[in-house]
C-alpha cells in the first residue's frame, strides 16, 4: 500500500507496526484519533511530502525515495537521521542493555556468560555512538554547509578553502562493521549461548535485535540513496559555480 | 557462506516479484538485483558477475542465438529464460534453464534447486558447523588479539593457509567479527576469558 496524504494515521500502524518508532521519530504523540497524515503534519509542523517519502520508503522496501526526497532540502532528512541516531543511541540500545543484563544462567557459567556478553555488547554500543558521533560532528554539518552555500550563493572564502581540503566523497563510509556486528550478536544468542534461566528474555532480547537490524538498515538506505549522491551532485554544482 | 546471487531481468513487476520470492525462499541464494531492460542487464552483469541471470525473452530481441556475445568473456553466469506464452520456447537450447508462466510454484522451485545444486553440491554446504582441531587453535589465537601474522608465526604455518582457516571458522560458525568469534572461544571454552582481548 502507498501511504498519502488524506490515509489515517491509526490506519498506518494497523497495517505495519513497523512505523511505530518513526511517528514517534517525527515527535508525534498517540492518541490523534482519526486524523489523517495531512492533517496531523499540520498540527506537528511537519512538511508532509517528507514524512510521506519516509513512511512510504519504510513501509515498502521496492519504494525508492531518492527521487522526490532529491528535490527536497537536505536539511530535512539531517533531521530525520539525527532523530533516528537518538533513538538508536538513547532508547534501542539502553533498552537492550538491559535486558542483557537480566539474563541469568545456573551455576558458575553465570558469571563467565553475563560477563563475556556484556563485553561484546558494549563493544558493539560503542562503536555505533561512534559512528553516529562522527556522523553528527563532521558529515552533517559538512553537507548542511554545502547546502547553505549553494543557496545562498554567496562566494564566502572561508568555505572556499574548506572545499580545498575535503569533499563528499571522504564520507562515503561504509556501514559494514557494525551490521555484521549485529549479526554475529544475532547468531551468538541463537546457535551458542547456553539456555539461559529465563528464555522470555531471551526471546525479547532477539525481536529487538531484528527490529533495530531493521530500522539501521532502512536510515542506512535513506543515507546511501539520498542524503549522499544529492549532497554530491550539489557539491559538484557548487565547485563549479566558485571556479 | 556467500550467497549465490541472481539478476532478474524482466519489466512485468508481478512476475519479477514472484520470482524474487522463490529464490528468497532458497537461503542460499539471492536476488541482487532487478533490471527492466537489456543494456543496464548487459552492465550489471559485467560489473557483478552473479552466478544466474533470469531473463524474460522479450527483453533480448533478436539476440537468442548469440546472448552469450552479449556478455564480458569472464562471465560465466548461468543463463536462465523466462518465457511468458507457449509460442516463445524454440530458443531454450541456448540457455541453461527455462522458466515459463505456466509452470507452477513446484515446477519453478525445483529448477532453482537443481540450478544452485550444480553451482554448489549439497555435501559442501551442508558441513557441520564443529570446528577441527586446527580451527580452534587458530580461533584461540584470533581471540587472544593476534594478527594473521603472529598466528602463522606462533602455528608454523603460512600465512595463506591462516587465512583459509579464518574463512572456514566463519563460515561454519557464521561468525564474522573478531569480537563475536571472541565470544564464541570463551563460551565453548576455547579460550578462558582473562586471556581474551
């Protein structure tokens, strides 16, 4: 199903759970009764257009939003990136954390477990506030100045010579090490770690993991196919004009 | 292990969905990409070199009988056609498979089967995932923080064959990082904890 704009919000999450975590992404509360996504924009201040290419771009994963999200500022989907990096970093992973740290096994492999799994996790958690950090502090700022610049259209010198020393193209990072990460942790829980004492855990444990599999994924693709090539191709506009 | 990977080459968005969804059903195999007409095919095909590449006869034109020109003399994709009425099926003898909308869901699956069989013999993918002895000296090593190098130096072996053994623990194991085959040692006792990094 494409979501529109005159589509109930209520009728969304009926249809894929999903999409939970990106309305609240968007600061939207529960409890909006009947209204549809227009209408509930409005009262959030959200541009619609946006938030229907990133619903749309979540809801079905043949739906490509490079191409209408291109023609919108870049400064939009920042936004976005770095509402889902809080959520990741803020609420998915302590919350995983967590429930890790509930796991409880019999006798004296208790504590080698506890202790080994912990240590993996906050390798692993680290690595993404890392990633996020250096995502936040030099690739977004860069790209929202190349924006600016290339609005504005001002020939400020300043930039000029930061363009002299970096590009787009320096950020092109992959994403690899910290996916496999999230698969190794996926099939330590499920192949080798020893049944634990409380298997409901266990099992809460896993179906965050795929969900936050899922949701990295996904900003991954609104990276790559997005935020990326649009802010290359201004880039390259951009050099040429202060030529 | 690494998937065996598919390109679909075909407009009709129902069929191209439907056949994406029998070939995830296999899993070891993939689709990598979707195209909808001949040059990009050409391109991707060249680029990746997938180990199959289904294709609806309507997108290679009057190209049946030499389709394999077509391609880099590299590629050794495996070429499968997908015909969509009854009066298109004269051309099957230049390709490895053929796949038509009549067929049904069994018909198609089993074809898919036999094709990933030749690519890769049951008795090699459906390997235990017990580590040897060798295996789990060089994991013990890993999981001490050592490089490729200092293994090969501390085992007496090369440093290629290091390497294999790195690539068959993963691939057993489904273990990619050092710190997830860290964990592993530790668990299966491989290594005690205040060893590892």
């Amino acid at each position: 199903m494409t979501i529109v704009k005159k589509t109930k919000l209520a009728e969304v999450i009926h249809q894929n759970y999903h999409l939970i975590p990106i309305i609240t992404r968007f600061g939207i509360s529960f409890g909006f009764g009947d209204k549809n996504i227009e209408q509930i924009c409005k009262q959030y201040e959200i541009n619609s257009d946006f938030f229907l290419e990133i619903v749309n771009a979540f809801n079905d994963k043949d739906y490509s939003p490079a191409k209408k999200l291109g023609t919108m500022p870049l400064k939009n989907t920042v936004k976005y990136l770095l509402s889902s990096h809080k959520y990741f970093n803020d609420i998915k992973l302590p919350l995983i954390e967590k429930l890790i740290h509930k796991l409880n096994w019999e006798g004296p492999e208790n504590k080698k477990n506890k202790a080994t799994l912990d240590k993996f996790f906050n390798q692993y958690r680290n690595e993404v506030i890392e990633h996020t950090a250096h995502e936040e502090n030099e690739v977004y700022p860069f790209i929202l100045n190349i924006e600016n610049n290339f609005k504005s259209k001002n020939k400020d010198n300043g930039f000029i010579e930061i363009l002299k020393l970096k590009s787009i193209k320096d950020y092109e990072e992959t994403h690899n090490e910290l996916s496999s990460a999230l698969l190794d942790l996926k099939n330590i829980i499920i192949k080798y770690l020893p049944p634990a004492n409380n298997s409901d855990v266990i099992e809460q444990i896993l179906v965050e993991i795929f969900d936050l599999e899922k949701d990295m994924e996904d900003h991954t693709k609104i990276e790559d196919t997005v935020l990326i090539p649009v802010a290359s191709k201004i880039e390259k506009e951009l050099r040429k004009y202060l030529k | 292990m690494k998937k065996l990977s598919f390109i679909i080459a075909e407009k009709s968005y129902i069929v191209k969905t439907g056949l994406t969804k029998i070939i995830n059903n296999f899993h070891e195999a993939s689709v990598l990409r979707e195209t909808t007409d001949l040059q990009t095919t050409i391109k991707l095909v060249n680029k990746h070199n997938p180990e199959f590449l289904i294709i609806n006869i309507k997108l290679i034109n009057d190209a049946h009988e030499d389709i394999r020109q077509l391609f880099s003399k590299k590629i050794n994709t495996k070429l499968i056609i997908f015909v969509g009425t009854k009066r298109e099926n004269e051309y099957f003898e230049y390709f490895d498979e053929k796949i038509s909308i009549d067929d049904d869901k069994a018909e198609i699956s089993k074809k898919i089967q036999l094709l990933i069989n030749k690519k890769r013999p049951p008795n090699e993918n459906s390997e235990s995932g017990e580590l040897s002895e060798r295996e789990k000296e060089v994991l013990r090593q890993v999981a001490m923080g050592k490089t490729n190098k200092e293994i090969a130096e501390a085992l007496f072996i090369s440093m290629h064959t290091v390497i294999t053994h790195r690539k068959n623990i993963t691939g057993k194991l489904e273990i990619k990082t050092v710190a997830g085959l860290t964990v592993y040692a530790i668990l299966n006792n491989i290594i005690d904890i205040d060893e590892a990094v």
